[in-house]
C-alpha cells in the first residue's frame, strides 16, 4: 500500500472521529437542552397551578362579597320601607297638628279681638274721662293746652339750641384763639427785625467841627442856598458832632441827605457844587430806588420780580404810615407770613410773594387814581404776578373777598406788623377821639348800659341791661356791634367785642 492511500485512509479516519466527537458534544447539547427544557416546563406548572389557585380563593371571595351585597340590599331595601312608613306617620301627624293650630290661632285671634275691642273702650272712656277732669280742673280746652304745651316745647328748643350754640361759639373760640396765639407768637419769635417806624428828621455825623463851618458859609450863605434849593431845613446846633435834617416830605430829605454827604465828603462847599450835588443825587434816584427794592427784595426771600416792580418797590423806602416805613413794614409782612403759612401748611411763596407786594400801589396812588390796594394788584397783574398774589394784594383791606388761604394770611400778617411795638405812632387827640368816637357808636344800641373800650382801643366791653337783653340775644348783639364797627369806624387791625349780661338780686332779712 502506497504512502497517498495511508494518507487518505488516515485523513479519513481522523474525520471520522472529529465526526464522531461533533455528534457526541451534540447529543451531549441537546440532553442538557432537554433537561432545561424539562425544568422549564415543570417550573411554569407550578406558576400554573399557583394562579389556577389564587383564582379560586378570588371567586370564592366574590362570591361571598355578592352574598354580603345581597344582605346589605336587603336590610336597606327594609330601611327604606320603614322609612317610607315613618315619613307618611309624621306627615298625616304635621297636618294633624296644622289644622289644629288653626283651630287654635283663629279661636286666638277671635279672643284677642274681642278683648282689644273691650279694653278700646274702656281707654276712651277713660281718656275722656280724664280729659273731662283735665279741662275741669284747668280751665283750658284740649287745643289751649296743647298749643300751651308747644309753646313750652318750643321754648325750651330754643333755649336748648342757643345754650348749645353759645357753647359751641366758645369752644370754637377757645380753639382758634389758641392756636392763632401760638401760630403767630411762633411766627413773629422767629423774625429779628428792628422797629421800622419812620421819623421826620435824619442826623448826619459830621467828619470834624470844622466842617459845620463850611456847611453855613459866609454869613449863612451856603445854608440858605442849600435850604432855598432842597427844601429842607438844616439845624447845624441842635446835636453835637452831627447836622439835622428836618423837613415831612421824605423824598427831599432824602436827596438832601446824599447831596449834603456828598458834599461833605468833597469838602469844597459853596453854592456852585451844592447845586451840581443837588443835580447828582436828583439823577441817581433811580438806581436808589432800584438798589432799596433789589434789598428789600432779597431780605423778604421774593425772587424773580420784574425790574419795574422791584424800581416800585424801592419807592416805597421813602414812604412812611402813621410813622412805619412802608418798605421795612413789607419785609416785615413778608417774612410773618411765611412763617405763619409754614405753620399751618400753606403755600409759603404765595404768601411771603402777596405779603411783600400787598402795599406796592401806595408808591402810585399820587399818580393813579383808586386805593392803593386796587392798583397795587392791578400793576401786580400787568407784571405778570399769578392770580392768588393779586387777590391777596387786592384783598388785603377787604375791598374784594379772599379767594385763598394766603390772602388772609397776608391781612393776618400786615396787622401784626402794623401792631408791633414801636412801629407805628399816633397822635394822641387822635387816639382819644377814637376811643370816644368808638364808646358813643356802641352805646348807641337798644339795651347797653355802659361801653369801654380797652387794650388801646384792640377790644371793646358792653354792659348790658338785663331786663332789656336776655341770654339768647348776646350773641346777636355782639355780632351786630361788629358790624355796625366795621360800617362806620375806621381803626387798624381788629377790635373785639365782648357783651357782658349780670343781673343781680339782693334782699335783707330782719
């Protein structure tokens, strides 16, 4: 046998028995594969079995869950029923007890009347009865008494209504007195002004005693040309170390005032330079008055004025009322009402800006006809000043009602202003005449005994005849002497009345 055919027989062999090795590992695949599948199949029995159980143990208990149900239905089915019976008990026991409320309420109703009827009677034949009584025993009829009983009624109404208005009209007065007291001692503590009365003289100092030479001149020439050509009077003796200037109207003491400084300050006087002095302090009167209203302006805190109001303005420095420069007194009236509105929550511009300007037609009245007050706020107006300021202007002696607060605000703060210690002068005649012009205008009224005016002619008392005037009627009274004050009699500020009413008894016993 040749090599190939050993070589076949053995590759063959050696297929044969990787054959049989493949079929042996296959056989061996499968029993295990079997004995899976074996396990496999006894495991879901058994899962099976368990769910045909559970199946069973769910159906019994439904079954006995139905049988449960069913006896429940039952017992509520034999509820219901009693139920149903014991509804139709109480409805035939409401309509049984309804028909014999009725019975009851009509049987009521026919006592109740009766007896209504009954005791009717026997209240009007006791009213009248009583009535027959009442007239007997006072002499009037029904309707006499009762107009005498609404008589009576109204009577006391009255009195209880002018009791409460008196004490009303007192608590009210407490009240604002009080608080006008602190709100102006407030607003004028806060001001450090000095007086601003004005004087008919103006004292110059003089440089040195030989200047009083030069002022008179040669044989009194120069003072007599200098009060030739200013119109004021020079009095070089009556005060040491200084010149008085005497004349009532301010505007040529004034120009005598800068011509007189202006030529002491040159030392050359003679008539030649007092009258170009003169000529000066006439042409710089303008940028005078300019300067005094810018100052005045800027004190007051009033800002953006027109330049021809602020020129106005300082031609009031030259102005004087009873004694108080007009310009100094407007500061004044500026910086109280502002403080005043502050106080009580007012517009404070509007009332330092109509406070400062409320005077401004005093430095035209020579020149345009009406009171100051209308062309004040007239003039106010053209210069573009909003309406509020020119009621206040306008208003501020009453010649047109107050439209704002401010408005009597500014009147609050010119008497304050005008009442200043100091700050105003009057003469006495006057004064008196006043005070007695004042006594004979409140005597004149039905009933006052006795009248006294007090406190500078600020207030006023009246005594009363207390047979003639009652309670009821003072305050009446009082308001009609105020009126009858404010018609016929011309006086600063204000004048309160207070009517006094006593009545006394007396007796002796022994």
């Amino acid at each position: 046998m040749d090599q190939s055919t050993i070589a076949t027989v053995v590759g063959l062999l050696g297929a044969c028995l990787v054959a049989l090795l493949l079929v042996l590992v296959a056989r061996r695949e499968a029993d295990l594969q079997r004995r899976r599948a074996s396990q496999d199949v006894e495991r879901i029995r058994e899962d099976a079995r368990a769910m045909l159980a559970d199946a069973e143990r769910r159906e019994r208990r439904v079954v006995e869950r139905e049988q449960e149900v069913a006896a429940q239905r039952a017992e509520i089915a034999e509820l219901e029923r009693r139920t149903r019976a014991e509804a139709e008990a109480v409805a035939a026991a409401e309509r049984s007890a309804a028909r014999a409320l009725d019975r009851a309420e009509h049987v009521a109703a026919r006592t109740l009347a009766d007896a209504d009827r009954s005791a009717n009677e026997r209240l009007a034949d006791a009213r009248a009865q009583a009535r027959a009584e009442l007239e007997s025993v006072t002499g009037l009829t029904q309707d006499e008494a009762l107009a005498e009983l609404t008589r009576r009624i109204a009577d006391q109404a009255a009195n209880d209504a002018a009791a409460r208005v008196r004490r009303a009209e007192a608590q009210a007065r407490r009240t604002a007195d009080a608080r006008a007291r602190r709100i102006v001692a407030t607003a004028v503590q806060r001001l450090a002004v000095p007086s601003s009365a004005q004087h008919a003289l103006t004292v110059l100092p003089l440089p040195s005693d030989e200047m009083k030479g030069r002022i008179i001149g040669k044989e009194g020439r120069n003072i007599r040309h200098f009060e030739a050509l200013t119109g004021v009077n020079v009095l070089v003796d009556e005060t040491p170390g200084s010149v008085v200037l005497s004349c009532f109207d301010a505007d040529r003491r004034e120009l005598a005032q800068v011509a007189l400084e202006a030529l002491m300050a040159d030392g050359r006087i003679h008539p030649q330079r007092i009258e170009a002095a003169y000529a000066d302090a006439q042409a710089g009167a303008q940028e005078r008055h300019d300067a005094a209203g810018h100052d005045a302006a800027e004190r007051a805190g009033v800002t953006g004025l027109h330049p021809e109001l602020v020129r106005t303005m300082g031609r009031l420095r030259l102005r004087s009322s009873y004694g108080q420069n007009v310009l100094e007194h407007l500061v004044e009236c500026a910086q109280v009402a502002a403080a005043t509105a502050a106080e009580i929550g007012a517009d404070v511009e509007v009332a330092r800006r109509g406070a400062f300007l409320h005077d401004l037609g005093k430095a035209l009245t020579a020149e345009v006809p009406g009171t100051h007050a209308a062309v004040g706020a007239d003039l106010a107006r053209r210069h573009g000043e909003s309406e509020a300021v020119v009621n206040a202007i306008a208003a501020h002696h009453d010649e047109v009602p107050p439209a704002t607060v401010e408005a009597v605000l500014v009147q609050a703060a010119d008497a304050v202003s005008a009442a200043r210690t100091g700050a105003r002068r009057q003469d006495v005649d006057q004064y008196v005449e006043r005070m007695v012009e004042l006594e004979a205008l409140v005597t004149e009224h039905q009933g006052v005994r006795r009248a006294l005016a007090m406190a500078a002619g600020r207030e006023v008392r009246v005594v009363v005849e207390p047979e003639e005037v009652d309670d009821r009627a003072l305050p009446h009274l009082a308001r009609a002497i105020a009126q009858h004050i404010e018609a016929d009699l011309t006086y600063p500020g204000e004048i309160r009345v207070t009517v006094v009413r006593e009545l006394r008894a007396s007796a002796t016993a022994g």
